[in-house]
C-alpha cells in the first residue's frame, strides 16, 4: 500500500511553518494515543505510527527538504517506526508517571535548554534542617509553665570563613562542567521528537561554582556543629508529646541558607502521687474506717499547694470527692480543669485486745443483720 502523503497525514500545507507542523503533530498524535482509543487500539495504533513518522520528517528541515524533493524515496530518510519504537514509547509513558496524555507530550516538545527555564532551576541556597530537642519536665512544670535554658547541638554558620565555605582571601570559579547553569542536559531523540532531560551537575552538586581552597575549619561546608544555649518558655498545659516549634533556632542553611527550625517534644515525668487524664488530675487518699464513719478533715497534696479538704460522715469506700479548678490548665482555653480525690477507708488487719472489745461493744448497737 502506497504511503500517505505526509503534509496530508499532518494535516497541513506543503508551505508550513515548523511550528505550524509542531502543533498539527501534537494535535494528532493526542488524539490518535492508543491509550485514549481503548475500544479501537490496533487501528489508533496504526495512525498513530503514520503521523509520528510524517512528523519526524518534516520537523527535520534536512529529511524535509529531500522529502520535498524525491517524496518517500528520499536518500535520507531512514525512518522506520516500527513495534519496537512504539512499546518503548508505552513504557516510558508508564515509567514517568505522567497524569495525562499531555504531560508526556510537554516533556517529549520542550525545547532548548539554555534559556529562561534551565536559568531559573538554578540551585537556589538551601534552608537548614530542622531539628528535634526531647525535653522531661515534671508535672508541676507541665500544669504551671516554665522558662528554662537548654544546650543543643546544631549546626551555626563557621566563623572563619562565615558561611562561604572557602579559606578567607580565596575565590570560588565557574563549574567547568556546567558552566556556571548547575545543572547538565542530555538531549534525546524519541519516537515522538527530541526531548531535554536535566540533571544536578555532578561536579558542583547545583551550584554552578567550584571552591578551590575550601576552609580548614568547616571542610567546605560553611557550617559547624557546637551546643547552643537557647532560652525556652513552656507554656501551662502541656502534655506528653507536645512540640513547641522555635523559628529559625534549627540547623543554619548552608551557603548562608536561612536556619531551620527547633522542635522541643516534651515528655511529662510521671508523679506517683497524681494520674492525669485530659485536664484532670487523679489521687488517692486512705482514711481509718472510724474516721470514714464519723466525718473528719485530711490535708492532700495538689499541684498548686497542699489543700485542707473534708471527709463527711458516712463516707464510704471509693467515694470521691471533686476539687474544682485544681486541675491541669488549657493549652486552647482558659480555665482550669479538676482534681478528682477517691477514697481509700481502711480497715485493720490486726485488732489490739482494747479494739477488738471497743468494736464488739459497737456491734451490739448496729443490726446484726442487712446491714445499710
């Protein structure tokens, strides 16, 4: 079967502009993907082959020219898109991970390399990592807030060559192998065109400069790790597993990058006198049974202070009492929460002779029987 006309596969003039046969191709080549031809594969298969090989001819103004000249059997031509080309062409499709049909087309059409775009992916100057300081406080810490100084290691700009990286009175020059871009372009030719890959510039990592003396005491990087002092405040409410985040208090950039930022995680040290739950708190106190009977006062411990509470007559065994507002503060809100105190009666194991007379006396004045 006789080929088709070329400028006729493409849809265009024979006097078409490059950029005329560009979007005509791009155009086709979208419509005919067998990818988006599901219920007719084999025959969007078959144009799309027809269009990719009249596009790789007229886009070469060499291969067009001998096209114009002696039609398909030109001397120059070579061209045969086969089942080859076209199951490379699926697989980079699925191995790049493109959203759309589109995107693969806008890698496959980008032109140049040395222009506006390569010069905007310059390496830009790095910020500094952040970093993570454990911080243990005591609940009384946690409920009322504190201010404190921590010592941390991280990394600060090198006060020998402050941040350059280079032995003072030294100069850096352009990477040789980039020229200055920080970054390297391998051109490819495709079944869909030519395509631009880029990559980070081995040689100067991105930089597009090289340091020829680096500085002694950094070893080239601009920075140095020593224990900072910071001043920290903790605010009331915290619990286990808070972070409290400090701007610019994290590892410096390198290159004079801006510092990242300091993350203090707090972990509560456990009172064994109190269990929190939220903003409550939780204690246990023990009276004798006679005192549970009678009524009487006890003093308890609470995170803000020692508190004088009262124990009614009649209380019975894991009765609790409430204190309001004696709890853990919020982190979001005002307020307080409550400190909630259960009570333990205590009932002797062992009875001196006098106890056990005074309590078989006492028996003789209760029922002897269903008790209440």
């Amino acid at each position: 079967m006789a080929k088709r006309d070329y400028y006729e596969v493409l849809g265009v003039s024979r006097d078409a502009s490059s950029e005329e046969i560009r979007r005509a191709y791009r155009k086709k080549a979208k419509e005919l993907h067998p990818d988006k031809n599901p219920d007719a594969r084999t025959q969007a298969e078959s144009k799309f082959k027809q269009v990719a090989e009249a596009y790789e001819v007229l886009s070469d103004p060499d291969k067009r020219a001998q096209y114009d000249r002696y039609g398909h059997a030109g001397p120059a031509q070579g061209f045969d898109f086969g089942q080859t080309d076209f199951n490379r062409a699926r697989q980079a499709y699925s191995e790049f991970g493109f959203g759309g049909v589109d995107d693969i087309f806008d890698l496959f059409f980008r032109q140049g390399g040395s222009g506006s775009r390569s010069a905007t992916r310059r390496q830009r100057t790095a910020q500094g990592e952040d970093i993570e300081y454990k911080l243990r406080i005591t609940l009384e810490d946690a409920a009322i807030g504190t201010k404190m100084k921590i010592t941390a290691p991280r990394l600060v700009t090198c006060e020998v060559c402050h941040g350059s990286g280079m032995e003072p009175g030294t100069s850096k020059r352009t990477c040789p192998t980039c020229h200055g871009r920080g970054q390297i372009e391998y051109r490819q030719q495709s079944l869909l065109g030519s395509f631009v890959n880029v990559r980070v510039c081995p040689e100067c990592k991105g930089a597009g400069e090289i340091i020829e003396h680096p500085c002694q005491h950094c070893h080239g990087t601009g920075r140095i790790k020593e224990k900072s002092k910071i001043s920290i405040t903790v605010p009331a409410g915290v619990d286990n597993g808070s972070r409290l985040r400090l701007r610019g208090q994290g590892n410096v950039g390198p290159n004079g990058g801006p510092a990242g930022d300091l993350y203090i995680v707090i972990e509560v040290i456990p009172d064994p006198r109190f269990r929190r739950e939220g903003r409550d708190i939780h204690s246990t106190i023990s009276v004798h049974y006679h005192k549970a009977a009678l009524g009487t006062k006890v003093k308890v411990d609470t995170l803000w202070g020692a508190e004088t509470i009262s124990i009614p007559a009649g209380t019975q065994p894991g009765a609790v009492i409430r204190l309001r507002g004696k709890g853990m503060p919020d982190l979001h809100r005002s307020g307080r929460g409550d400190h909630f105190i259960k009570v333990n009666v205590i009932v002797p194991k062992r009875l001196s002779a006098a106890q056990r007379r005074a309590i078989q006396e006492l028996a003789k004045v209760f029922p002897s029987e269903n008790a209440t």
